[in-house]
C-alpha cells in the first residue's frame, strides 16, 4: 500500500507531527511548499493547521486539483486553538472523488500564548496511533 504523509505549517506544529510519525512508520514526508508530486498514493495523511477558520492556501489549491489517480483516499490531522475540523479541505476532497476518511484525528495547537504546550508529547503520540490504526484499517478491508 503506497502511503505517504504531507504537511503544511505556518508555526512548525504540523512538521513536527508530521515527523514524528514518519519516523514511527518510517513513511515518506512531504511539505507542501515544495509542490511534491504525489502520484498514485493509496493512503496519504494529510497534516496542517487552521488559519482565521480556514486551511493553507498552498493545500486546499492542490486539494481543488487533486484526482483519484494522484491519492485514493486521505486521512486529515489537524491542529487548531479550538479542535476545528478541516471543513473546506475535507470538501475540496471530496469533490475531486477522493476518500476521506470519516474519524479525523483533531489536537490542540498553541497559537501566540494561548494553549501553550501544545500539541504535547501525547497528543503527538496519539497522532501516531491513529495513523498506525488508519493504516491497519486500510489494509483490512
Ligand atoms: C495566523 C494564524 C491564524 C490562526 N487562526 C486560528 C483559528 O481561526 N482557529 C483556531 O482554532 N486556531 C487558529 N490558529 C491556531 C493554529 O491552528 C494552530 O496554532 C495550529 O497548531 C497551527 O499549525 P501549524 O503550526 O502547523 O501551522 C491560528 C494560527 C495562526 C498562526
């Protein structure tokens, strides 16, 4: 199964997500300022922020113009001050075709002095358990 992880990040939470289970899983990591070419995926987790209610501008353009032949299905990480789901990346997906799945792993992520400390140690171990449980999912079926 052809899986990988991107991420994108204003202030390093994601990277540092995005790291810790590429190094658990020992998965390729992807940062999408660098336009990766992502072809013929089975899996990709998708790791990012929120910015003023919304998601980077670089992930839901390539989003909009992704295709089933580029990843068939997605699982969203996200991180945010208030637990927010990734709304409009999830229906940009999703309207290109592409699975995504339902259980979206959501954690706290400080911003300026607010939440401070996190995501934390375990919530980053978290994360790591729900990409391992994605992927044992995925292979099951
Ligand atoms: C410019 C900016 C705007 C943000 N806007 C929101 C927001 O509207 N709602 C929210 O819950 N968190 C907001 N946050 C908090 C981020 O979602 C949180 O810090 C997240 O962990 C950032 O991920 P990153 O470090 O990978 O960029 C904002 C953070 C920044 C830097």
């Amino acid at each position: 199964m052809k899986t990988a992880i991107i991420y994108a990040t204003m202030s390093g939470h994601s990277k540092k997500i995005a790291k810790a289970i590429s190094k658990e899983l020992n998965l390729p990591t992807y940062n999408i300022k660098e336009k990766p070419a992502i072809n013929e995926y089975d899996l990709l987790f998708v790791v990012s922020g929120i910015y003023s209610g919304e998601c980077s501008p670089e992930l839901l353009e390539w989003a909009k113009n992704s295709s089933q032949q580029q990843v068939k299905s997605v699982a969203l990480i996200t991180s945010s001050m208030s637990n927010l789901p990734q709304k409009f990346l999830r229906n940009a997906l999703c309207g290109n075709n592409i699975t995504v799945k339902e259980k979206e792993y959501l954690c706290i992520g400080s911003f300026l002095f607010m939440k401070l400390g996190h995501p934390n140690k375990s919530e980053i171990a978290s994360a790591i358990e729900f990409a391992k449980e994605t992927i044992k999912d995925c292979r099951s079926r």
